[in-house]
C-alpha cells in the first residue's frame, strides 16, 4: 500500500514539474536577453530528480521540450528541442541518481548538481554534434562552449543558487527524504 501511494505521490508531482518546465519559460521569456538564458525548464527537471527520483525526473526532462514544442512550437525541435531533451534526460538521471546514492548532506546536494550540469551539457553537445552530422551542418568547439556555457551562465549560477535551496528547505520540511 505504501510503495502505490508513493508510486502516486510521484507521478503527480512530476506531472507537477513537467507543467512548471511548460510554463516557467514564459515567465522568462519576458526579460529581455536573458529570459532564455536563464534555463527555465532546467529547474523542474533538477527538482523532480530530487523530489521524486532519477526515473521520473529523466522522464520529464525527455519529454518537456519534445512536449513544449508540440503544443507551443518552441523550442525549435530541430537541433534545439531534441538535443535539449537528451540534455534534460540526462539532468534528471544523474541528479537523481547520484542524490539517492549519496549520503543525503547539503555538500551532495551541490555535488549530483554540478555533476549533473556538466554531464548534461556533455550530452548536449555530443546530440547536437550527431544532429549536425545527420542533417549536414556545421557544430564547432566554438559553438559547443558559446551554447553549453558562455550563453548558460546567467543559468549556471541561478541554479547553483536556488535549487540546493529549495531541497534544502524541503527536506527540512520532512517533505522529501
């Protein structure tokens, strides 16, 4: 009975997360130049992958820009939107898997953070190099750090700062474990 009322738990809340990776883009989306620079579906994949685990939160990462792109045409699905799910993917996954295999202390917080970021801009980098063998078109190193961390910054450090803040205050809540 618990382990199904937690399976429910889950899935509502990462229901909850794909709707906030939906909607927190338009909120962004206003401030000029650095709306997208911000990473706003990046933070509900991070939490879902601290709140509900790595399976939900690889899940919602996949499907949030395949899914945005489907109902709002944004982001582009091609190269944006797919390698952009291959990177949330990834988020999700090692965020949250490093988060459960990790004595739970606010040092491992920021570690399957950063591990996560780098990791999935990694993954980024290697489905955009893929895309553009497949369809014919130029993707350098230059692009590469323009795209994964020159332009992600401003997202970097956002995330850096409020996501280990929010588990932080969650767990202290007795919300998540």
């Amino acid at each position: 009975m618990t382990n199904t009322r937690n399976n429910t738990r889950d899935l509502i809340l990462a229901a909850l997360c794909l709707a906030l990776a939906m909607l927190l883009p338009f909120l962004t989306g206003q401030i000029q130049t650095l709306g997208n620079m911000l990473c706003p579906m990046h933070i509900p994949v991070l939490l879902c992958a601290y709140i509900c685990g790595y399976r939900w939160a690889a899940a919602v990462g996949f499907i949030s820009p395949l899914l945005r792109y489907a109902i709002f045409g944004m982001p582009p699905i091609m190269p944006a939107g797919v390698s952009m799910a291959f990177e949330l993917l990834t988020y999700g996954l090692v965020a949250g898997l490093l988060y459960e295999k990790l004595k739970k202390n606010t040092l491992n917080i920021y570690v399957s953070l950063i591990i996560s970021m780098i990791s999935g801009r990694v993954v980024w980098g290697i489905a955009r190099l893929i895309i553009s063998g497949v369809t014919g078109t130029e993707f350098t190193w230059q692009l590469f750090i323009g795209g994964a961390v020159l332009q992600a910054v401003p997202g970097i450090i956002l995330h850096i700062l409020l996501i280990p803040i929010i588990v932080m205050a969650l767990r202290r809540a007795k919300l998540i474990d």
